[in-house]
C-alpha cells in the first residue's frame, strides 16, 4: 500500500505522514542496535568495562521497557500527535548528550532516556495508524512490521559505517538529525489523532512501570550470570508490582462500578483476558524472541565456528531482515484476504519449520560438512524466520488494535512492553546457553514454543476473538 493511496483516503496529511509514522518505526528500532558494532570502539575509548558497555546497551532496552505502558496512557491523556513529537524531540536531546558523552556515566545516562524517548514510538505509531486509516488496518500492520525489519537490518551497517569514516560520537549526531526531521514530518503533516481522556491512576501506573522494570531488569541479569541473589530479589518485586497492579485496577473497577461518576482504574482488567489480546501478546512475544535469538546466536555460531569475518557475518544476518521487509507487505495482504488467524498460523508455523534448519547448520559445523554449505544452510533458516517474524507480529499487531484493548493507550504499552520482554528474555536466553554449553538447544526451544502455539491456535480456530 503506497503512501499516495493512503492519502487519498480522508487524509490530507497521509502523502507524508503514514511514511514519516513508518520512518519514525524504523529509526525507533535502529537506535536500540546502532552502536551494537561500534560498542568495542566506543569501550576503548571511553575506557569502560565488558559489563559497563553492556549496560550501554541494557539501559537502553530496561528503560524502553519500564517506561512504555506510561507512553501509552500519556498519548491518549496529552494526544498521540504532540505526545509523540515531543517524545522525539528528548530523543534528539539525549542522542547529542550521549554523543558529547565525556564518560561511561553519561553514556549509559543518554542511553536510558533515548530508551524512554523511544517508548512513545510503538504504541503512538500503532495508535494513529489504527485512528487514521482504520480501514486499512491488516496493510498498515503488515508495513509497520516491514519498517521494523528495515530498523534491524540498517541499525548495525550504519553504526559500523559512520564509526569506520567519522568516529563512534557521529553516529549519535546523524541519527539524530534523522530523527529530527522525522519529527518536523510529522508535525507538520500528521493529522490531530483525538484524545481518550484515560482515568488518572498513579498508584496503579507506579506498580506497572515497577513491574516492568524489574522484570526486565531481572530478565537481562539473569542472562549476564548474575548475581543470582539480586535475580531473585527482582523477581520477587516483579511479582508483587504486577500482583499490585492487578489489585489496584480490580478494586477500582469495582468502586466505580457501585458508586456511578467516579473515575474508573488505570486500565479495566477484563480488557488484558480478551482472546484477541492474549493472542496478540503471544504473537508478539514469539516474534521478537525469535529474532533476538536469531541476531545474536547465529553471529555468535559463524565467528566461533566458521569463522567468518564481520562483514561476511553481517551480510548472512542482513538476510533476516531483508525477509522482513518483503514479506510484510505479502503478509498484510494475506490478513487481509484470508484473516488475521490464518496469518498469525502460516506465521508461526514458518518459525517452527524456520528453526530446525540453523539447527542443522549449526550440526552440521561438527560433522565435516562444506563451509558454503553450512552457510546456504543458514541463510536458508534466517529467510524463513524473518518471513515467519513478519507474519507473526504484523498479524499481532492487528489482534492487538481489533481487540476491545487496543482502544486503550494504557493496554497497548502492555502490549509493547510485553514485546520488549520477550526480546530481552530472547538475548538471555542465548547468553545462558552459550555460557552453559547448551547452544544447540537454543533454535530448538524456539520451534518447540512455536510448535505449542500452532496447536492452540488450531484449537481455537473458528472461535470468535473480538466482540
């Protein structure tokens, strides 16, 4: 769906903005991995630890995370258009802090709020592209996944390529002038998105970014070692914050179910049983495990074993993002002729085929078998899982805005939020494997969640997922 046939229809703004909403996706997504290939120059330099550098890029993902389902409600209380503007000017802000950065403090600094700045960016995105082109939701859903995919696969060449011929501190600066003009964009071009006027809930919304945070948190230390004491303890708060969380919107909910005129809850809890909901997030959580899995195991498997060289492994990964892009238009069109169900299934079941196939490489390293092989092998498995992931989450992205909550800002940063999670849970994943020598279960755990939620699905096929 081109962006001068969404122009034409109602909105005058749409030439421009639904491109500037999908350029704003991709640059969201690449400034979570723009310094992935530079981080070893910017460590050197800044003379930072292995783990100080890693919390560069944690930060990022923790306060993303943390501060999402907050995004959310603010978008719908102060409206999706300014919200979301302002959002990408902090962004802009904190990028040419982390670039004047004179130490590893502030680095990690910049990069926690970009992380924050940054939550604004999927459930706006999400929000106006449901609001402004609601007839049109399967094709939007299928490009937003296609400019997540372009996010991934740029992120990395463009850190590596500016550090290479300007220095590690531009790669800050031009993103940022990219972000500033996709920001300009959409002020001047995208249409006013009306406000929803969410309940004020503070004492929920503080038990939710709590939750959120220390789960994430827990999640990526726990794929760092440890310390197992401090993983527990985090887990422990993320328990008890969601246990509150949940609390607080029921007693809310019931309140002003008996007294008529006062405010609801933060978020009604019937919304997050929904099946489309439900459905959505596991689509969701499926999708972006699966390409965290996939970004760093399979790197981490063609240096240590085949020893390939950072721009041969960079142009074997780019694959997976390549698949992405061109399969999200296909996907959104399939949505739309055959359903989201039968999407969201031909999804999943790609990335349960898409996994047995690196495994077979990664196998097949062992057993003497032709290094271009072993490759073909492996670009084999990305193509796939990329197609699978494009598939899997444009198709979740539409249950989620088809579903009673994607009406509410509050349960699309859920929704996000759960996203982020299961990408960290992903990298985790992998670090806890290498580290105890069960690599090769890895893209097999993957298959096998896969394969769980094909079968339900199929179990509920037919079944009415939205009211």
């Amino acid at each position: 769906m081109s962006a001068a046939s969404l122009g034409r229809s109602g909105n005058s703004g749409g030439r421009i903005a639904y491109p500037a909403l999908l350029g704003t996706t991709a640059l969201g997504t690449l400034s979570a991995n723009v310094i992935n290939a530079p981080l070893y120059v910017i460590q050197t330099e800044l003379g930072m630890t292995s783990q100080q550098s890693v919390m560069a890029v944690s930060a990022f993902t923790i306060a993303m995370a943390t501060v999402v389902p907050l995004a959310g409600w603010s978008g719908d209380r102060f409206g999706t258009k300014i919200f979301l503007v302002s959002a990408l000017g902090i962004m802009v802000l904190a990028e040419i802090a982390a670039a004047l950065a004179p130490g590893m403090e502030t680095l990690i600094a910049a990069r926690a709020v970009q992380g924050a700045a940054c939550s604004a960016i999927p459930p706006c995105v999400q929000a106006a592209l449901m609001s402004l082109w609601p007839e049109r939701t399967a094709q939007t859903m299928g490009a937003w996944a296609s400019a997540i995919g372009l996010g991934q696969a740029v992120g990395p060449p463009f850190g590596g390529v500016v550090t290479e011929v300007l220095g590690w501190r531009y790669v800050f600066i031009t993103h940022a002038t990219l972000v500033l003009v996709m920001m300009v964009l959409l002020a001047v071009s995208m249409p006013t998105v009306a406000r929803r006027r969410p309940p004020t809930h503070a004492s929920a919304m503080f038990w939710l970014v709590a939750g959120g945070g220390s789960t994430a948190t827990a999640i990526l230390l726990a794929g760092q070692g440890g310390p197992w004491v401090g993983v527990t303890l985090l887990t422990i708060c993320a328990i008890g914050s969601w246990t509150m969380f949940g609390h607080l919107c029921r007693r809310r909910a019931r309140f002003a179910a008996e007294h008529a005129g006062t405010p609801g809850p933060l978020l009604d809890p019937a919304l997050l049983r929904d099946p489309g909901y439900l459905t959505a997030a596991a689509g969701a959580g499926l999708a972006m495990g699966s390409m965290a899995v996939s970004i760093v195991a399979v790197p981490l498997f063609l240096a240590s074993k085949l020893d390939l060289g950072p721009a041969q492994i960079g142009v074997v990964v780019f694959t997976l993002a390549l698949a992405m892009i061109v399969a999200g238009p296909v996907a959104g069109r399939l949505g739309r002729q055959r359903g989201t169900s039968t999407q969201l299934s031909s999804g999943v079941l790609i990335l349960v085929v898409a996994a047995p196939v690196i495994t077979l490489a990664l196998v097949s390293s062992d057993l003497g078998v032709a290094r271009w092989v072993i490759v073909s092998l492996v670009i084999l498995g990305l193509l796939l899982a990329g197609t699978g992931i494009a598939f899997t989450q444009s198709a979740a992205a539409t249950e989620l805005v088809l579903s009673p909550a994607g009406r509410a800002g509050t349960a699309i940063g859920i929704h996000n939020m759960l996203r982020f999670l299961a990408m960290a849970l992903g990298y985790s994943g992998v670090s806890l494997a290498y580290a105890t020598n069960a690599s090769l279960l890895i893209f097999p755990a993957v298959s096998l969640t896969g394969l769980a939620m094909f079968t339900a699905l199929r179990a509920n096929r037919g079944k009415p997922r939205h009211p």
